[in-house]
C-alpha cells in the first residue's frame, strides 16, 4: 500500500468511525504503530485532521474531505458517468461547470474528445471551480470564463457575491451540477449555503441542467437546496441506483441516464 493508499484509508476511517486510535488503525492497514503516528502527524499538518493523544479526530465539526482525498471514491462509476455527460454537449455550446470530483472528470472527458480539439472557440467553459479553470486553460480550443469570489479550500470553489455578480451576467446552453445529494421529492442540494447559492444561479441561467452524480448521492437529502427536481432536465448516474428512485425522477419529467 502506497502513502497516498494509506492516507485516504485513515481519512476515510476516520470519516466512518468519528475518530481514529493509532494501534486499531496500525492494524487494520497491516502497518506499524509509527508508521500510523507519522501519517496522522502529516495528515494533521495539512490539517485534515486534529491530533489527540493516542490518534485523531476530525477537523472541526462539519468534517469535509478536500477534492484531491476524495477523487478516488466511486472512480470508475464517476469516470462512466463523465464519460456520458460530455458526450451530451455539442460544439461551440456555453458550457457551465461547477466544482467537484465528478465534475473535474467531465471537464477531463471533453478535454479528451476529437471533435472538440479545434474551434475557435470549440467549447465556451463557465465555471467557479479553481482547478477545473487550470486544467483547461492550457487548452487553446475552449474558452474559459472563470467567476471572481471567494475560494473554498476544501472544493476549490469561487463564492459569495462577486461571483454571484459575474454568474449573473452570463447565459450558458447547459449547465452541468455536482451535487451532495438528488432527492425526487427535495430535489438537488448540497451541504454549503454558500455553494448552492451558486449553483442554483448557474441553473437559472442554463436553458439546460444536467446533474452529473452517483448512486450514493441520489434518493438522499442534503442541507442547502440548490433547486427542484422538475428543473433539472437530465440525471446521469450509475446502474446502482434503485428502481423506485429511477420511476421517481422520471415522473419529475428527468431523463434518467445509467451508465
């Protein structure tokens, strides 16, 4: 197991359990007691988590893994599920990305796609998302609209009122969500204010919405609604998730598509 295997395997334990102890944690990765005290000492200096006596906990109350510890989870589902969003956008459309693990994939998949490797512009990307604009940048056949605000460390994303101001001024043909949670009944959300914020501006300005999510995230709720089902007009997902949420979305009028 490399370093990098052994820190998300703390982290996600850590998520899973509210808090970690050096010899159980040294055990179930097959490492040694030091081994375990050096990464948590690391993972704490990055402060991902806080350091106690004898292990760790998470840090602060709302505990949330930064973007770069989560793209590993559900990869091949997320890496489908890009796939398909990405083939859903037509050359020369106004492209509106939040941030995301899964919506850095689809930035990745149209970056990867022939016919959009000349154009002037091929491709027209809006985003908030810090990491999906320096991806693309490189990228002479997308132009890329970044919003100003204020950067969250943990998504990598642009918030609060300067970038509602820029978001506001534009019109995108689609508009592709990460979201925390998809719900039938309480339709999409996450678990930042600030963040859904944005998000729901990028729909009104969207004449399409696409939620790009996998099955963990659908038939759930979330703290900050971002908008209503029947405004979104298409979910693509894995084949994991259950019928009845399926019928749910599409009596909603959302195409449902499983990858």
């Amino acid at each position: 197991m490399t370093r990098k295997e052994r820190w998300q395997t703390l982290l996600d334990l850590l998520v899973e359990r509210g808090g970690l102890e050096v010899e159980p944690a040294a055990e179930a990765l097959g490492v040694s007691a030091a081994t375990i005290r050096r990464d948590l000492d690391q993972l704490a200096e990055q402060q991902l988590l806080v350091r106690t006596r004898g292990g760790a906990v998470p840090h602060g109350v709302s505990y949330e893994l930064p973007l770069r510890y989560r793209t590993s989870r559900r990869a091949a589902e997320k890496l489908r599920i890009s796939e398909a969003v990405a083939a859903l956008i037509a050359p020369g459309e106004v492209v509106g990305l939040t941030g995301g693990t899964t919506t850095t994939e689809v930035a990745r998949a149209l970056a990867a796609r022939a016919d959009l490797a000349a154009g002037s512009p091929a491709l027209t990307v809006v985003t908030n998302a810090l990491n999906i604009a320096g991806e693309l940048v490189i990228r002479p056949q997308f132009k890329i609209v970044l919003t100003g605000g204020v950067a969250r460390p943990q998504s990598y994303e642009l918030t609060g009122p300067l970038a509602q101001q820029v978001l506001g001024q534009l019109t995108m043909d689609t508009a592709v969500l990460g979201v925390d949670a998809f719900d039938p009944a309480d339709g999409a959300a996450t678990r930042h204010e600030d963040e859904a914020a944005m998000n729901r501006l990028l729909c009104e300005r969207a004449r399409r919405v696409v939620i790009a999510a996998d099955s963990s995230k659908l038939g759930v709720r979330a703290f900050a609604r971002i908008c209503a089902t029947s405004e979104v007009d298409v979910l693509v997902t894995d084949t994991g998730l259950p019928p009845e949420v399926a019928q749910g979305f599409t009596a909603a009028g959302v195409e449902v598509v499983r990858v």
